[in-house]
C-alpha cells in the first residue's frame, strides 16, 4: 500500500509547486538518528493508538515531508510527540517547519479566563469535540503543548482570587425538576469520579478513558442548569475530579496535547470549587507530565505553586506527595542537595498522615507508603542517571524501589503502579550492572503490561529491554528477554 493510506484518503497534501525542503524538520529528523522506515513506523504505530487506522505511511512519504510536503491531520501532532519524546524536550508542530490545521480557537492554548460560565462552556466543548474526535480517529490533533512562561504564567492566576459571583435566585417553581439536584444524585456524581479512578489504577487509561469524557460532559450539562450555590459548587469539584482524571488518562495513553489541555480546564474548575487541595493535585498531574516531556524547570514551578496555593489547608498525605514530585523535578535538573531535601521532607511529612484521625479526599488515597517510597526511589535513580549512571545514587534507589516492589505487589487495585515500580527497579539494576537481575523483573513487569491498557508502561518496558540489549546483548537472560518482548507485546498492538 502507498503513503496515501487507504480508500484514497492521504497521509499528506499535495504539495504547491516549486515547495522548499523542510530545513527544519531535516535538521530534527537528522539529530534524531532515525532513518526514514523507522521514522514511518512509529508514526503508523502512534496513529493505530489514535484510532487514525487510514494512516499508512512509508520511507517515500517522510521523504516528501523532508523535501516540504506538509502532512494532513493527524500527522504534524504525532510528529510533535514523537520528536518530543526523542529529545526530553517539547518540540511544537512549529518548531518542526510544518503547519497544523486551523484549531478552534477555544479548543487550543492554556491561557483562559477564569470565570465559571465560561469554564463550562470550554469543558463542554472540549469533551463533546472529544468524544466525536474519537470515533472518527483523529483524537486531539489539532492541539499544541504549552511550556514555559506561556504555560507557568497563566497558571498563576489560579491563585488570584476571583470576585464574588453574584448569589443566585431559588430555582423556580416550573424550574425545580429540572435544576434541582437531590443530595443521592449528588452523592451519585460523586462516587462515579471514585469508580473511575479505581478502574484506572487497575487497569489503565486506555479502557475507560471515553466513559470518563462522557461522564465529565453529562456533569457540564447539569452546570448549564440553576443549581444553589453549594450545589454548583459541588458540581464544579466533580467536574474537576473528572477533567483531571480524563487529562491523566489521556496522559497514560501517550495523548500529551489532550492531556494538558484537560488538566488546565480542570484546574478551572476546581477554583470554581473554591477547592485548593485538589487544585494542587491538578498541578501535580500537571508537573508530572513536565518531567516526562524533559521540562523540569517547568515541572519544578508548577509544584511550587501548588504548594503555596495549598500550604494552609491541603493534608499531610497531599503535601508529601508535592514534596515527592518536588524531588523528582530537582532530579531531572541535577540539583542533588535540593532533591534529597525533598525526599526528607516526603517522608517527614508522610508519617504524619493518620486516615483515621483525619480522613483525606479520595483523589490523594493513591499515595500510600508503596507509592512514597517509589516516587523516592525513582527521584534518586533519575539522578544517577543525570550525573552519568551514578553507581552511588543508584545505591540509594535500590533499597526505596524494592519496599515499593514488595508492598506493590500485594496490591491488586494499583497494578499499573506495580508494574512501572517493576520497571523502575530493573533500570536500578541496569545501572548497577546487575543485568540478569534486571531481566527477572522486566519480565514480570511484561506480565502485568500485558493486562492494562498504558503506553507508558509499555514504552518504559520497551526502553529497559533495549537498554539492557544494547549494554548486555550477549547474555542469555537478556537475549531471551528480547524475544519474548517482541512477542508478547509487539508494537503493532497498541491502542487507546
């Protein structure tokens, strides 16, 4: 089949006359060590995941994008991605020489205004565009990350606060059927955003992640209607619950664009809730996906935000958490000093926890002392890893990660947890040259890949085992790990 993909419909536009080769996307694609045919693969691979099954694509036709073909939707976003990812930095659409289509304007960007009708309009049109984006194959395309001051400054103003919304009238009389919620529908709402979250943990984005979208966008319905003002309120902490759990699947399934744009709307919404703690859990998420992109200076502004928003009225299991995300970003930067202080301050804070005394949300009950201790570990491996495989911080990971391994896998709820702690672990042992260890535990962490839909499990899975065969490749343990990989959980079947 040709680059065009099937039923006529192609990868790529006909380019005008006399085009111009692409110097940039050339200079990208250079740097990158790809060739052509790998390069067609990951894109077809990333499109499969996307449902954009038409996309077929083949070294001719990344040849015609080098010489300045611009390729059609959803191409130049994966692109994005895919160059993100290589180089641990965020490269736009732009940055690539070539031209996304023209986005709706209130579907793009991060910098929105920060008023509850109009955070509700965008909710709902983001996850309605969504849900119909999805079945045609084309899921968030369109869209761009945001880093830097174009994403840090805007979201400032989520500590800004807002004036007074006017009191609104009792429902009316004809009106109360429809605008009245009853404290068991509200109680309903509200359990949802829990199941949803359980489903996640066990299972992965990629199963439930429309259920989710639907349900976000039946909540921003309801918002359309009159509600008092603590109905509305709590309407708007649902729909904040739920907007951050769309972004964090959305995240999991490798849908960067998607995934920020949720969390950014989210955090509207939780000031509509006047809800901080969770507003610094968004911007937790948020941070994480940071240092995933390779922006840890940005990951390390989002996280003081959130503390400082949060410092007077978030629970201790929340502020260890934004501790443990605070070490993970002053890893990434190679700032050792700072890194370990935040790992004391994780576990200090942490031990003050006490659910019984002092029960916290549900969205934080993930952050058990399992997910502490491998935050921790993964905060010092990152380390060894930036001051040039460090024998001396692996050191420190190892005994963190393998608490994290042994309380993980009595934990049949968290098995995704399970699995990147898995992960985590055998690049422990990669670093310390222990490579027959390493492949013990990747193989298991290929056990439980198998069972829930996240391409960062399967991506991180994939980068081990390479580099396990790149440093390792001769040794049996290692060779057979490889090819029961490529088994087991070949690429080709990815998919959101």
């Amino acid at each position: 089949m040709s680059g065009n993909g099937g039923s006529g419909t192609g990868a790529g536009s006909a380019a005008p006359s006399g085009k111009r080769p692409n110097e940039l996307l050339t200079s990208w694609f250079a740097r990158s060590g790809w060739s052509k045919g790998e390069l067609a693969r990951q894109v077809n691979r990333r499109a499969r995941g996307l449902g954009a099954n038409h996309i077929s694509t083949d070294t001719s036709r990344v040849r015609r994008w080098l010489d300045g073909e611009n390729p059609r939707e959803p191409i130049p976003g994966i692109l994005s991605e895919l160059f993100s990812e290589r180089f641990g930095v965020v490269v736009s659409v732009e940055d690539l020489g070539l031209r996304a289509s023209r986005p709706v304007p209130s579907a793009t960007g991060v910098d929105l205004p920060w008023t509850g009708p109009q955070t509700v309009a965008l909710l709902s049109e983001f996850s309605r565009s969504d849900l119909m984006l999805a079945r045609r194959g084309f899921l968030g395309s369109s869209l761009a990350l945001s880093a830097g001051p174009g994403l840090i400054e805007p979201m400032q103003r989520w500590l800004v606060p807002s004036p007074p919304a006017p009191a609104e009238p009792d429902p009316a009389p004809a009106s109360r059927s429809r605008g009245r919620l009853s404290g068991p529908e509200l109680e309903l709402l509200e359990s949802t955003a829990v199941m949803f979250r359980r489903w996640d943990a066990q299972c992965g984005g990629g199963l439930r992640r429309k259920a989710v979208v639907g349900q976000l966008h039946e909540v921003t319905d309801l918002l359309q209607e009159p509600h008092s003002g603590t109905t509305r309120a709590k309407l708007f902490k649902v729909a904040a619950e739920l907007a951050e759990l769309a972004g964090w699947m959305s995240y999991d399934v490798g849908l960067q664009p998607t995934a920020q744009k949720y969390f950014v709307l989210a955090l509207h919404a939780a000031k509509e809730a006047g809800d901080r703690p969770l507003g610094s859990y968004i911007l937790s998420s948020m941070s994480r996906q940071m240092i995933h992109l390779g922006r840890p200076d940005d990951a390390l502004e989002l996280i003081h935000l959130a503390q400082y928003g949060s410092r007077d009225c978030a629970g201790p299991r929340t502020q260890a958490m934004l501790y443990a995300m605070e070490a993970r970003a002053y890893a990434n930067m190679g700032r050792p000093g700072r890194c370990k202080r935040a790992v004391r301050m994780a576990e200090d804070t942490f031990a003050d926890a006490d659910d019984a005394f002092e029960p916290e949300p549900d969205w934080i009950r993930f952050f058990s002392e399992a997910e502490l201790h491998g935050e921790n570990s993964h905060s010092f491996r990152d380390l060894a890893y930036v001051a040039g495989r460090s024998p001396a911080y692996a050191s420190l990971a190892e005994p963190l990660m393998r608490r994290a391994v042994d309380l993980f896998s009595r934990d049949e709820e968290h098995q995704r947890s399970y699995a990147l702690n898995l992960i985590g672990m055998a690049t422990v042992h990669l670093l310390r040259r222990e490579p027959e260890e390493s492949a013990a535990l990747a193989t298991e962490a290929l056990r439980i890949a198998k069972k829930v839909r996240s391409e960062r499990v399967t991506t991180r899975i994939r980068k081990t085992v390479d580099t396990a065969a790149r440093d390792f490749g001769d040794l049996g343990e290692v060779v057979d790990l490889t090819e029961r990989l490529a088994v087991e959980l070949p690429e080709t079947a990815e998919a959101v």
